[in-house]
C-alpha cells in the first residue's frame, strides 16, 4: 500500500517533522519536488510504501501539511517517482557493474 503527498513550497519545512514520526519512518520514503519529475509545479511529492496503519498514521499527518493524492493524479506521480528511481539504480549499475 501507498500514498503520495504534495506539499507546496511554503509548507516544505514541515516534512522532516512528519517523516520523524515512528511509525512512519520505519517505512519506504520518497521525497521529490516536482521539478526533479520534469514538472513545473512548485510542490513537493512524498511517497510513502509501507504497511496499511503507517499510511493512515502519515495521512492523519500530513492533513495540515498537504494534500493526499488519488486516483490518477496519484498513479501519474508515483509512475513518475519510480521511473526516476530505476534510472538512478541503473545509472549507478553503469558506475559500479
């Protein structure tokens, strides 16, 4: 289970706070700003995978923060987010292979 949270600019600082949280942080975490995903928007994106209470404890979170992301504006970003991330890995399979 995931969710994505984007989180505008003014509100950025407040992201460590919550990724601090326990239970949270003992999940996967992605954090991304958009324009890192070949976006021109000024938020920033956190992925969080994990088990099922942890995603209801980050969204209880990051209700004040930001704004929890759904149907295919939450598959468009993690899309986006995971791509990314395979071609760093593969990038650093080209350093290190």
């Amino acid at each position: 289970m995931y969710a994505i949270f984007k989180v505008p600019d003014e509100k950025k600082g407040k992201i460590d706070e919550i990724l601090k949280d326990d239970l949270v942080s003992r999940q996967s975490i992605i954090v991304r700003d958009a324009s890192a995903l070949s976006m021109e928007s000024k938020e920033t994106f956190v992925l969080v995978e994990g088990a099922d209470e942890a995603i209801k404890k980050a969204e209880e979170l990051f209700e004040e923060v930001g704004e929890k992301l759904a149907g295919s504006e939450a598959e468009e970003i993690y899309n986006k987010i995971k791509e990314k991330e395979d071609d760093a890995a593969g990038g650093m399979g080209l350093l290190f292979g």
